[in-house]
C-alpha cells in the first residue's frame, strides 16, 4: 500500500515513519508481519500477531517506498521528488532509473538544486521540468570540460539523447 501511495503523491510520511518505527527489529530490518491491507490491523496491534506465520522477503521492500518518494521512473519519464514534504531536504545518489540511468539529485526547500544522470546505455532521457518553468541546460562531461547537449521539450517533459557512459548535469540557467 505504501509504494502504491508513494506512486500517486498521496504517502502520507509520517504513517509511514511510524510503521517503521513499529515493524523494525532488533537487528535493524523491518518485518511487516502485524499489518494487513484494508486497515484491519494498525500500528497499534501486537507485534507478534502474525509471528507464527513467519517473515516474509517482500516485507523487507520498505526501502523502495523511499525511492519512489525521491525518483520515479516506472513510466519512462523521470520525476524527481514526487512524494518528498518541501519542507524537508534530501538527497541521493545513483539511484537507478527506467532507460538505464543511474540518477544523483539533491532537494533543498522544495527546489531540486543538483540534477547528475548517468547513461548506461545512451538511451533517450526524459525527465518532467526539474526546475519549474525556469530556463535550463544540459551538459555532457568530459572529464574537466563540458559539452552542451541539445535539449527538446515536450510541455512539461524535458528530454536529450545520450550515450553509452555519458554523464550529464542538468542545471538551472
């Protein structure tokens, strides 16, 4: 339920802060084994409740809830802090992304502040406007230099093609 929440905008963090809190174990995973789909158990039920029925593997998912949260890519389309409160900062790096990307950005008040993508296949790149109507440029690296790339625009989608081991800096100009 989380990661479909994470998905549509609609995680409400703090729940989800508290079931982790609630689910973790001494060894520091997170087993999800009290609570059930459709509200029938809360994060007020007996740990152990379902404890006979053991853990399972899909339970140690939570960490992807966060990802979703931070980067979101299932559509082929990048989108950067989705499901992230603009009140909080945050940051990640290489997290990776549908058209073999590895992703590196940052989120400071709200504003993404640093966008840094690897392509590992040199595939098109797509990404919804990381920087709210503003103009912006896309530059491949080259060691200590750095080339423009040209960018097209699609209504809110921006987009650039890429290549094999290219890697990319997105800045707002």
């Amino acid at each position: 339920m989380n990661l479909q929440a994470a998905r549509l905008v609609v995680l409400d963090i703090e729940k989800f802060k508290r079931q982790i809190r609630y689910c973790n174990l001494p060894n520091g995973a997170c087993a999800d084994m009290a609570l059930q789909s459709h509200g029938r158990y809360e994060d007020v039920t007996e740990f152990d409740f379902m404890g006979p029925m053991g853990i399972f593997v899909e339970n140690f998912g939570l960490p992807v809830v966060i990802n979703e949260c931070l980067l979101q890519s299932y559509t082929g389309i990048l989108r950067l802090f989705p499901n992230w409160p603009v009140n909080r900062s945050a940051e990640f790096y290489s997290l990776r992304a549908v058209g073999a990307f590895l992703v590196s950005s940052r989120c400071e008040a709200g504003r993404v502040t640093f966008l840094n993508i690897l392509s590992e296949k040199g595939t098109s790149c797509r990404l919804y406007h990381p920087y709210q109507g503003a103009s912006v440029a896309v530059y491949e690296q080259h060691g200590e230099t750095r080339t423009l790339v040209r960018l097209f625009s699609e209504g809110e989608i921006l987009g650039f093609d890429t290549r094999p081991g290219g890697v990319y800096t997105v800045e707002r100009l």
